[in-house]
C-alpha cells in the first residue's frame, strides 16, 4: 500500500465569513423561478399579478377557485419557507501568495497529456470558500436581485442544506459570484485553474494533497475504482455534505478531492503550452467556448480527483456531479 498523508487544518488558517441574510425581496418582487414554482403555480401567479382575480383566474385556466385558493396558498408558503430561512455562513479561507509547479510530472500514475508541460506559476493571494457552495447558500443567493439570469432556487439532484449544489452551469455559477458581488461589495468570481490547483496542492506536490493515494473513507468518489494500488471503498452513487469528512489540507480546505466538480475561470486549452504564469485566467476570444472544471466527483474514478486532473465541458452544461467553490481577490484585514 502506498503512503496516505492525512492534515488537520492548521489552527493559523485565517478566514472571514460572509454572513448571508436579510435580502428575501418581497413576495411581488420575485419571479415564478426564483420562488421555484410548479408550472401552474407560476400560470396561476403571473395572472394574479397581473391583476386578475381569483375569479377569472379560474375562467382563464380552466380551473375551480377553490384550486386557484390552494395554488396561491402554495406560493404563499413558499415565500414564507424563504422569509424563516435562517442566517447563512460563507467562509472564506485567506489563500497565501505563493508558487506552484503546475501540472502532473511524467512519473504520475494515470495522468494525462492535457496535464503538460509542467510549469512554474506564481500566484498572488486570494480568499476561497472553505467548501463547495451549498445548497443553503445558494438559496439565499438565488433570492438576490438578479445581475443579468434568472436562477433556479432549487436546482439540485440530491437535496440536503449542507450538500453542494449541483446541475447548475457555468453560466449560473457566474450569476452567483455577480450576485454576491452586488450583495456585499466584494469582487466574487470563479478561481483561475492555476488558483484552484495550487489552493487544492497547498503546498504539496504528490496526485492527492492527502499523498499519493485516496480512499473513500477521506472523500466521494466511486470507491470501487483504485488508484496506485489504493484500496477499494463505498460508491456512495450521491452527493454528500460538504463537511463530512471535515479534513482540511494545509491552507484549511476541504472536499476539493471527489464529491461535486468545480467550474473555473478558464476556457479549455488541450495543454499548458502558451498558458499565462501569473496565475489568471486563460481566455480565449470566443466567450461560449468550453470551460475548464476541476476535482472530480461522487460519480468519478480517483484518477479524476488528482490535483492535476482538468477536464471541460460546454459552460451551457448542467449535471448532478458539476458545482462549484467561489473566490474573493479582495484582501482584508483579519
């Protein structure tokens, strides 16, 4: 068996929180979508607002009033689930500036040629959420005045307050960071690849930053795939809360191995040839071109959760296994 490395968080991590309450807009403010309407709860409540009595609601729709009362009751209850939500916490971990060989070295098992060459890359510091985005932050996100897209409050496969979100695309992970943006004064916004690689490393150089292998015990992922000679463990076939293994790495972050991919910054380059080393984002002219996504997930194989892995998909993509962790370039005195 090879050598697994597990790091507590280290008590000098520093950190802010971001407390996230008192914006639910008023009931006459939001939209069928952010109150996560049925399709006839959001016909029933586009008339209403529109003026309509319940009356000729029920003429419009074809429906009795009493079912025009109880959809509207429905949509009341909604907006009050929404109103009793208690304060939700972002924290923020303090990413120190630092340098980072970027990319996998020959020698590692399972690695990929879009993983080359390796390269030096300095980075600057940042804040980065301690975990995914949940499912509980995102609600409160999705009931914030809207930037430029409407958002799901509910968007995801496998429900839980504390699990991350998913099926939500580039696109909508950018919507939140604008929405955060405007919410608290704060520049958000998606890591670069190279933040999010050298945040997960933290310092390390080996496949996991828990050392050279993973076992289910530690992160999701699909435990019955090995790797370099690991063993076999749970396929939980599911999200899972974002602090259940609650082991963080050297700069105090966890579940960046497994559990729910993480979108990045970055338009999708085959390899490192050409690519920027300052640590920002590398573009290209063409806007709705793939995006890079970064740790792999509950669904995938260990080799897909390395520290290096990248893959893409189109940022219109939404699935059960892609979310996403926010970052703030905004230094602050702690």
């Amino acid at each position: 068996m090879t050598e697994l490395i597990l790091r507590k968080e280290r008590k000098q991590v520093r950190y802010f929180t971001e407390q996230l309450h008192g914006a639910v807009k008023e009931l006459a403010n939001l939209t069928p979508q952010e109150l996560n309407l049925a399709p006839r709860e959001s016909e029933v409540w586009n008339l209403r607002q529109a003026g309509y009595t319940y009356q000729q609601i029920a003429a419009e729709l074809y429906i009795t009033i009493n079912t025009v009362k109880k959809h509207l009751k429905n949509i009341f209850v909604k907006h009050s689930q929404m109103l009793e939500t208690e304060v939700v916490d972002l924290d923020m971990i303090l990413v120190p500036a630092g340098t980072i060989w970027m990319g996998s070295p020959d020698d590692e098992p399972e690695c990929s040629e879009d993983e080359e060459p390796q390269r030096e890359v300095n980075i600057s510091s940042f804040f980065m959420g301690r975990y995914p985005v949940t499912q509980a932050q995102w609600r409160f996100v999705a009931g914030l005045a809207q930037a430029k897209r409407a958002l799901k409050l509910e968007p995801s496969n496998f429900k839980g307050n504390n699990r991350p979100v998913e099926q939500v695309s580039w696109y909508d992970a950018v919507e939140c960071c604008d929405r955060l943006t405007q919410f608290t004064g704060r520049p958000y916004r998606l890591p670069s690849e190279a933040e999010w690689e050298y945040a997960c490393r933290s310092g390390t150089t080996t496949p996991f930053y828990f050392g050279k292998t993973l076992t289910a015990k530690i992160a999701n992922y699909n435990g019955i795939y090995t790797y370099n000679d690991g063993s076999k463990g749970e396929y939980r076939e599911e999200t899972t809360p974002v602090d259940q293994f609650e082991i963080a790495n050297a700069f105090g972050l966890c579940d960046m191995h497994g559990n729910v991919w993480e979108w990045c910054e970055d338009h999708w380059h085959e390899n490192y040839e050409g690519a920027p080393k300052d640590g920002r984002a590398w573009l290209s002219e063409n806007e709705d071109a793939k995006r890079v996504r970064r740790g792999g997930s509950w669904y995938d194989a260990p080799r897909y959760c390395r520290s290096a892995s990248r893959v893409y998909y189109a940022p219109v993509n939404r699935f059960n296994s892609i979310g996403f962790r926010v970052v703030c370039s905004a230094p602050r005195t702690l």
